[in-house]
C-alpha cells in the first residue's frame, strides 16, 4: 500500500483525507512544514498532499524543503480560489498538481490516483533510460584485457553473489557496478552508491546504518542510513579500502546475517542487500598495515573483477575518443567530429596515468582549446599532451634531475617529491583538493593527511573548496 503525506494546519482537513483515500492508501499526518518535514527524513512516502498557507512555514517553503529531501516526490499543492496564482508558482517550481479549496471528493481522490500513476510510468522510463546510459553498453571498447573484465562482470549479473571490483583510479569501477545492477535481478530496486573515501571517518556509520536522533553530538533528527535505503537492491561501496575499521565490523555482521543497529538504537534492523565493493587499493597489503580486517576481505572478495588500466588497452583509445568526442561536442559547442590519425597516434602513445577519466576529461579539454575545427591533428595538442610525459591534467610536473637529491636520505628526497607533485598537483586544480586528489590518483582525506605531514598550507585550498 502506497503511503500519502497530508500537510494542513487543520485538523478537519487532515481527517477529511484520511477519510478519502484510507481506503486504498497508509495515510500520514502532519500539522505544519517541520512536521512534515520530520515524517519525510524518516518515512518512505509516495506522495505529498501539500497546504499552501500554513504557520511557520509556507507551503512554497515547504516544497523547497522537500525538493532538497527528495526530488521525485510527487507533491499536490491545495490552495484556496484567492490563491490559485501561488499554485500556479508551485507547479513551475516542481509541485505536480493542484486542488482547490473546497475540495470536490472524486476530484481529490481522482487527482491522487492520476498522480500516482503518473509517476509510477516516470518512474519506469527513467528506469529504462538508465539502463540503456548504465548498462554495459555503456562501457566502450573490445580489447582482451576489457573484455575479460566484462566476461566476469557479466557472469556476476547473473547471480547475487558479493563482488570486489579492483583497478586503479579512473578505470570505470563505478561503471561495471552499475552495469552489474542494471543487468540483474534487482534491477527495478535502489542502486546506493556510497563513496567511502569522502565521508569523514567519524560519520561513516551514521551514513551507512543511520543514527537516532541524539545519538551524537549533532544528530538532531533520526536518520535513515544508506543500508535500509538499499533495502533489496544494490549498495556499491566504492573505495572500500578507506573505510574505518569500526564501520568495518558492523558491515561484516551485515554480510554475514543481513543485520544491524543503527547509531545510537537497541532495534535491530533487517535488510536483503546485494553488495558491490570497489577499490583501487591493494587490500591484502591493507590487511598487513593492520588496515582493513582480513575477515571481511574473504567476504568481500567472492567474486573479483579487474578493471584494466587504459595503458593495458591502448587499442580501445580510438573508439574512446570518438566516444567522447560524441559526448561532449554539443554540450561545450565544438564543431570538431574527429582526430586525425597522426593526433590519435599522439594519444595512443601516450601512458595515461589517470586512465579513462583522464583521457574523457583532455578530449574534454582539446574540444574546448579547439572549437573552430572539425579535425584534430597532432598540432593542435602541442602543449596540451605530448607521449614522453604526463599531461599537466593528469600528474603534475617530473623533477627535472635526480641530481638534487644526492645526499638526501631516502625519507628526506621522498618528502621532497612528495611536497613537488602535491603542490603542482594543487595549482594546477585551483587549490580545490578534490580535484588534485584526483589528478594525482589518491582520495581527498589522503591528501590532507600528506598536506599535514608535509606542512603544506591548507588555507587556500580549503578556502577553495568552501566556496
């Protein structure tokens, strides 16, 4: 049974829904916007009947409100004859339909049906459009070493067993995860993503399991966690490596009997979660440094998929860039359509330390610098990249000479190179963290942690970040 939010200030209009549609729907009650908004963060509701005029807040500041909780919340404004202008207003800003005050009974019902309907039906193209973007078809290429990859990954869509994709920094894990969900028999439920890599380690498992309201400094509301949200569907935890070693013994639990606490509860909750890992780590090292639990690594690691660095499938840079080119051209309004074979021939030399993201964001960066042309030659990328060493997109500049570092110790000349990538790392991003983590191949909260060890100042960069 689907579940309809009633939000009015009075009573008897509440109870006036209720009696309306408790034949065919749960309905809930909430007599203001916080109210309301309270239910939202911990209840699954299908549709919203929303009050225009209300105390405390507006019911346009409420709508804002649940645009922010959930987008595809279907929401009904109500509103008096007066005020139909206001309901009109609230349609353009994402409401889905409106009734008018007083109500006819069939109108009400009618509309709440249809509405429901409707979404229903969005719902599903949405789903099918995804699975055409996310599914393997998606993933552009045919060289053995790709291939390999998509032979296991789609053998792993055929069952529900755990998987553990490896590879290095840009090499589409995120795509086969999804391309896995997509193909497979949760295919129509949630697919979670979670990036384990940019959540704070002392927030990890309030985001995975959910907290109760108190449970923490800062915890004012219950939250529901990232494992319920799953709940029958997919959960891919990506960089599963930098997950806290507490976070990690309550997912263990989880694989083992589909049981957890959240934060701060004594309710057990049960969920049926297929789980899908990522890393670019090595997680056995992990295991040595005292790192990562070896237990939970045997439960991970049922079945593992390699995704191969771009050097390791150089033959599939051509259709890569003509992918790209495809992709991007309209959007950044380039009138290039192709790269000429002494450019391509550029491109294939060249190592890409930042594998597939790397290269999709210099085709990227090519298009822009070259928006006049139809044809890319190997001129055009004089400056940009060049096959002897890294692009300035991907890795900062080498150290010219070797000979500055006789005399260092071993630690003294690593710090030195260390300071030298991190720092052209963060110019050349603008100081904005997250993207010189990625340039250099490394998460955001390793980064800092060698900008501390280093004496790096932080300033600029965070600065940058919060704005």
């Amino acid at each position: 049974m689907k579940t309809v939010l009633a939000v009015d200030d009075e009573l008897s209009v509440r109870e006036a829904y209720r009696l309306i549609l408790s034949d065919r729907y749960r309905v809930l009650q909430a007599e203001d916007g916080p109210a309301a908004l309270k239910i939202l963060n911990e209840t699954h509701v299908d549709l919203v009947l929303l009050d225009m005029v209300m105390p405390s807040m507006s019911g346009m500041e409420v709508l804002d409100a649940i645009a922010r909780i959930d987008r595809d919340i279907p929401v009904i404004v109500v509103t008096a004859v007066k005020s139909v202008s206001s309901a009109v207003d609230a349609i353009k800003r994402g409401a889905r339909e409106y009734v008018i005050k007083p109500f006819d009974v069939d109108e009400l019902a009618l509309k709440v049906d249809q509405t429901l309907a409707d979404h229903q039906k969005d719902c599903e193209l949405t789903l099918l459009r995804e699975a055409e973007l996310q599914g393997f078809e998606s993933i552009v290429g045919n060289s053995p070493a790709l291939t390999q990859a998509l032979t296991m990954a789609k053998r792993a869509m055929q069952v529900d067993s755990t998987v553990l994709i490896t590879g290095e920094s840009g090499t589409g894990k995120d795509l086969i995860a999804r391309a896995i969900h997509t193909g497979g028999a949760r295919a129509n439920k949630a697919f979670v993503a979670v990036a384990c890599c940019a959540i704070p380690h002392q927030l990890v498992e309030s985001e995975l399991f959910g907290h109760e309201k108190g449970s923490f400094t800062g915890a004012t509301e219950k939250r529901i966690g990232k494992m319920q949200v799953a709940d029958r569907g997919t959960l891919f935890l990506d960089e599963i490596g930098e997950m806290p070693l507490e976070a990690q013994s309550k997912l263990l639990r989880v694989l083992q009997d589909g049981r957890f606490y959240p934060v701060g509860s004594t309710k057990v909750i049960e969920v049926d979660v297929r789980f899908v890992c990522a890393t670019n780590r090595n997680l056995r090292d992990a295991i040595t440094q005292g790192i990562f639990r070896e237990d939970l690594y045997y439960r991970v690691n049922v079945l593992n998929i390699e995704t191969p660095p771009l050097r390791r499938r150089k033959e599939d840079i051509p259709s890569l860039v003509n992918f790209f080119i495809a992709k991007q051209r309209l959007r950044v309004n380039a009138k290039v359509k192709r790269f000429a074979p002494d450019a391509m021939n550029v491109m294939t030399r060249y190592e890409w330390p930042g594998n597939v993201r790397e290269l999709q964001n210099m085709v990227e960066r090519i298009l822009v610098m070259n928006m006049t042309v139809e044809e890319i030659r190997a001129e055009h990328l004089a400056g940009i990249l060049t096959p002897s060493q890294p692009s300035e997109a991907s890795a900062p500049a080498a150290v010219s000479s070797l000979s500055e570092f006789e005399g260092l110790t071993l630690e003294e000349a690593t710090r030195r190179v260390e300071r030298h990538l991190i720092t052209r790392a963060l110019e050349e991003a603008s100081y904005v963290q997250s993207r010189a983590a990625e340039a250099l191949g490394t998460t955001r909260r390793i980064l800092k942690y060698k900008m501390d060890q280093l004496g790096l100042d932080q300033g600029a960069s965070a600065a940058k970040e919060a704005s």
